[in-house]
C-alpha cells in the first residue's frame, strides 16, 4: 500500500469516532488491526526449540505491534502523541483513547436532549408569558 495515499487527519481530541473509524479502516487494509483485539493471546516467551513457523509468527506479530503502534501515534495530534509516546502497546494507547474520549461523546450526546428539553421549556415559558402579557393588556 502507497504510504503517500494514506493521509489522516490528527486526533486533537474531537470527533473520537469519526477519527476511531478512520484508524480502524486503515489499520484492517493493512491487516493489522487483530493488533487490538482485547482476545488476542500476548506472545509466549522464545524458547531454544522453537520451529521456524513459530520464530516467523513471533516476527511478524512483534512487526505488526510496531507498525500499528506507530500509525495510532502517527495518526494523534502533537500534545497526544506525547502524552501516549511512552506507552509500548499499541492496545493500551487505543484502549486508552477510547475510554477517555468516548466517555466524553457519551456525555455529549447524552446532555443534548437535555439541553434541548430545557430550551423547548424556556421557549413554552416566554410563549405563556407573552400571552399573559398581551391578555392583560386587552383586557386595560
């Protein structure tokens, strides 16, 4: 895959899903993204008698971690990347992300109706008044 097509915009902390979707799309082209399954078995330690099959296993997956680890931080704002820089596991700086900024969505869109409720009620307040107002002023 072209590197140069593959251009996303930086997560600064707004727009979580979107921005998730998007690192999720990329990272299942390159096949990658098994790297952030919750399931996934961590890597058993090496030992002398390994096959080669499992020497070759344990290779790619250690390449994948990195690769994935490195399009999620690529893929972060300056003040993210830095604060996720340090951690080793691309799922750890993904499970991280998620909790932090779709707690916040969540919170979000959940305060929306509410909002909404409390404008529909301000405007049913001013709408009665207004009509108490122009009655007491037919009836002077």
């Amino acid at each position: 895959m072209n590197q140069d097509l593959v251009r996303l915009d930086r997560f600064d902390g707004s727009n979580f899903t979107r921005w998730q979707d998007k690192v999720r799309f990329l990272l299942t082209a390159l096949k990658i993204f098994y790297i952030l399954d919750p399931t996934l078995a961590p890597l058993p330690e090496p030992k002398e008698n390994d096959t080669p099959q499992v020497v070759a296993a344990r290779k790619k997956r250690e390449e994948d971690e990195l690769i994935c680890r490195g399009h999620i931080l690529n893929a972060l704002s300056d003040r993210l990347y830095d604060l996720y820089t340090n951690t080793n596991s691309a799922r750890e700086i993904w499970e991280a992300l998620e909790n932090k900024y779709k707690a916040e969505e969540e919170e979000k869109t959940h305060c929306l109706p509410q909002t909404l409720h409390l404008c529909n009620i301000q405007k049913l307040n001013h709408m009665f008044n207004s009509h108490i107002k122009h009655d007491l002023i037919s009836n002077v």
